[in-house]
C-alpha cells in the first residue's frame, strides 16, 4: 500500500458540479462557496467555465464570479474554457489557470465540443501561444480518456498519443479524465503507470465520476500507481447526462476522509467540508450522493448505549 | 495490480438488507428473489436470520423461507444464528451453514447482541459440538472489526485473538465485517494481510458497508491482500443504524461490474443482477445507492449524436 504521503484535491463543485444543475446558483451564492473552499484549505478551485452561456446557462456568471471572490494567498483558481474566445474571457477575468479539454474520443468531441480533434488541438496551440509570457498557466484534460459513452474502451496509445501533443504544446498540467465513471481499478493502475512515464506526477492530475460506483476505487489505484493530484466535488455534485439518478464526480469530502483515515496529508479541514456539503441541497434542491456528509467522519463516536434494557437477548444482529 | 482471478461474492441482502427495511416484504416474494438470485449464479446466499421475531420482525418467516426456496445444486443457502435456539432453528430449517456473529467490541456485543462476548463464545462452543458430524458447515463473523461506533478502532491483535479463538472451535469459515463502514484501505490491507498469516483464504470473507463511501476501495484493497470472498447486498441494501440516509453493504451489482471489468471471474450473471435491482424499489418502498443499476453497466454504449444540429459551438463541456 504504497503511494504518496500527501494528495493534492483539486475542488470542482463549482464548475463541473453546477454545470449539471438545472437550477442557476446566485452569483453571490458561488461567490460565498468559492471564499468557504479556500478557507477549508483548497489549494486549487476549479471557479467557473467561459463558455457560451446558451450552452451552459447555469455558468453564465463566470466573469463575475471570479470578479467577486477573495483571493486566498496560495489558491489557485482555474476556469475551464473550450476555445480561442474562452481563454480571453477567462484572462480578462483574472483566472490563474486555464483547463482546456479535448475528448479522448472524436464522437465524443464532436458532440461536447461541437469540433474536431483537430480542430480542438489547433485552438489549444493559438491559447498557449497568447498565454506566454503571462503569470497564467494552462492544463489540458483528456475527456473519456478511460472509455467514451459512443465508442467505448478508448486505446491507451491513444491517450499516449493525446499527452504527447499536449506536453509539445507546451502545457504545463494535464488531466485525464473518466468523464462518464467508465474506469477500473486495473485500467487506472496501467494508465497512470504509462502516463508518468511521459510526465512527472505533479503534473498529472486524475478526474473521476462516480457513475458506477468505482470512484474512490479508482482514486486508490491511482494513488498505488504514483498519482497524487485528485479533482473532486464537494457532495459528489455532477451527474452525468447518460445516467439520470447516477453519481456525479467523486465527493470531495469522502475522498478526504479516505486520505484522512490512511494517514495521507491534504491540508483540507474535513468538519468545514462536512458543513459545507450539507448546505448544498439548499442550494441546489435535492439531496447529493456523499456519504461522510450523512454519516459524519469515522471519527464521530456515539454514546455508549445503558445496557439495563437490553438484557432480554439480542436486538440489532448487524454484522 | 494483483490478486486472485477470481472473486467469490455471497449475497446478504435477504438477511443484512431485508433485517433494516420498515416494511415486512412478503415470503413468497422472499422466496422468488432467492431463487433469482441462485438463478444468476450465487455459490453463497445468506437467506435469513433466525433472531427473535419481536428483535428483528422482518425475518420472522425465516424458516418459511428456508422451506419455499428451491435448491439449485452448488449453491449453500446460510442463516444467521446468534446462539443456540436460533441455531436449532437454522438446523431444522434445513440451512447448508450457519453464520455466527460476535463484536470484537465489547460495547456492540451487548448492545447488538444482548451478552458480553465470554457469552456469545461459550454460545457458539456449545453449538459447533451441536452441528459436528452434520453436513452443515460453520462461519464465524466479527462484527465491528475495522472500528467500533462507540469505542472506536478495534486494535488489530484482538482481532487477532478473535481469530484464533474461532479457529480453536472449529468454524470452517471466519468473516470480518465492517459493521458501520468504518474502515480505510489502508487498514484493510494490513488486517487481512495479518488474518492470512492464521487462515487461508478460502476461509475468511470479507463484509464491507459502504457508509462512507469507501466500499469498494476498501474490497479493491483486500483483494490486493489476498482475499477474494466478500459480501454484498443487491442493490447495496443495509444502511446503517446510526447513519439515516447512508449506503448500506457494498452493492452487489457494482462490485461484480468492477470484478468483470478487471477480467476477474465471478460466475455471476450481472445483466440478471441489474434487472433484479432494478426491481428491489417497489418491494421495499424506496430507491436504492446500487450505481450500475442506474447507469449501465460501462460495456452499454449509446447511439453515436447526430452531428448537424450542433455545429454551433460547443455545447457540453463535460470532462
């Protein structure tokens, strides 16, 4: 059980979360999240996406979230952005980081992008080329890089292929990214391994859903394979538009008491997570798939039962 | 990544699902999902539970069950026994195996099973000299292994002793549970790792709850240990008493589609799996955690998107 001693969770609520949202967030309310994640600890908040708000209507406040935020010392705050016109909103905002994406798949780019791969890539190299120079990073995520919801197992010379492209364009992080909870835990093992023979494992970051339930399964063999940066959701926000009812990225706050209970350092304050996932249904109105938030952590003991009225046998038998 | 190529997975949701449920679901519908489940390939099922009906009203038709199901050969049908009269009834029943349960916490035992654990051990003495010399095999369980909701972690060398006392009785099989999903990946390696110094592993199981969403994590890291039997419930029904609204034992059809996925064998039918989950909702009244029910299992690809109507940009924007 062999990994690093520290995981570096990246919060993407916000925007990967909210984007699955039929409901629109008040600003002021994304506003508040973002300031409460940064002062539970998060080193990284995925803000918002510059993206056209006909598309994703719930984002369509990008700009002003990220004009309205209190910058923490030591956060870095990212927006996902699609194209050339993104990019400039999401400078023009002030955004430290931007996270590109291009699907592993060409269907599925075509139908989440509306490109190309080629396409995808051409724009990515005109983005960087405007970002030089600046204080600003760039990311590039590999959509269904562990299967594609149309095509299905996507080859892992394939994936290869993708993060050699990415590091020439001179990207300084990449993400693959199980869009639709395809990955296992063997899958995840061998792509991690074969990633960080091209890339350093602070430089890579792994993205899951838990649309079939393997989420922090995969984040173990991950880990057990050298990765250590993490995206994650408070509450499991997300969904997935192919699973209705089904789990959405993996839940931040149960991805920290996994770390948490293996001793793993992720310089985040569990019990503030806990509090703030158990405000999200009021936000978003329903219930959100973590577990911590509902069963406190590990940690929580509860009062010693009297015994004096129970001796007339067994009562619970819960194995 | 390694493990045995195979898993064997019993399914507990008629007794450990069914035991936490409100509503009384009828015998005849009992006896038609344990012939179901037989149907889809289980080796294991554990079919009820012979406790006082007044404890647990759900299981008062136990022996009914027992006598309606239909055998299929290969398969042992298990009841949960917590001392001696309920062992006789497990036996006239006609039950291919018993399954006792202790706590390794001093606190759970008497709250769960009304008797220190002195109690329960000279319990289970006299009833593995009552089964000597019948065909019906012996499993012994430790409740609250990985971590105790009132005493909090249980050191591993109790377990140990535990352990060693099961074996001094002559129990065929040894399970350790994690009653209210208390435990870490990391903490499940090193325990079963320690239990496979004392027993081989055709005789211990394990029993994970996913209260806190580690589940599968938790199986991925004992599989990697050396075990290959685990518990599940269809459906991942269980819950737990002191988490309202959490997930209950690990989900059946989840954990078979990540063993299928990881091309380890089960000799299980998981589209029978996810048809039967499907169904649990309108016998118990409410929806349940199972993922791959809801989404699919990952070999389920969807039509290819018609690309005309999205040509104007991107529209998804999901990673």
């Amino acid at each position: 059980m062999n990994g690093s001693s520290k995981l570096l969770v990246q919060e993407v609520a916000l925007r990967d979360g909210l984007q699955m949202e039929q409901v629109f967030v008040p600003t002021e309310e994304k506003i508040r999240l973002a300031d409460a994640l940064s002062g539970a600890g998060f080193s990284r908040i995925e803000v918002s996406s510059f993206v056209s708000p006909k598309a994703i209507p719930a984002l369509r406040d990008a700009a002003d979230v990220f004009a309205g935020i209190t910058r923490r010392p030591g956060t870095i705050y990212v927006a996902l952005v699609p194209n050339q016109k993104g990019a400039e909103r999401a400078l023009a905002a002030g955004a430290d980081e931007i996270n590109l994406v291009m699907s592993a798949s060409e269907t599925h780019n075509r139908a989440n992008m509306g490109m190309t791969r080629e396409a995808s890539l051409a724009g990515f190299a005109a983005i960087v080329q405007a970002v030089r120079g600046s204080n600003v990073s760039v990311n590039a995520s590999i959509a269904t890089a562990f299967g594609c919801p149309f095509e299905g197992e996507q080859p892992i010379e394939k994936i290869e292929a993708i993060i050699d492209r990415y590091l020439r364009l001179g990207v300084t992080g990449i993400t693959l990214a199980d869009t639709t909870g395809m990955a296992n835990p063997r899958q995840v093992a061998k792509t991690v391994r074969r990633a960080l023979e091209r890339m350093p494992a602070g430089a890579l970051t792994l993205h899951f859903h838990d649309t079939r339930g393997l989420g922090l399964a995969n984040v173990l063999a991950a880990w057990q394979a050298g990765a250590y940066r993490f995206d994650a959701a408070l509450g499991g926000l997300g969904g997935c538009p192919f699973a209705p009812g089904a789990s959405g990225n993996i839940c931040t706050e149960d991805l920290v008491s996994m770390a948490h209970e293996m001793q793993l350092e992720t310089g985040l304050d569990l019990a503030a997570l806990i509090d703030l996932s158990r405000r999200l249904p009021s936000l978003i109105g329903h219930a959100v798939p973590g577990q911590v938030a509902k069963a406190g952590p590990p940690s929580r003991l509860h009062p010693k039962p009297g015994f004096a009225a129970r001796s007339d046998g067994p009562r619970g038998i819960a194995d």
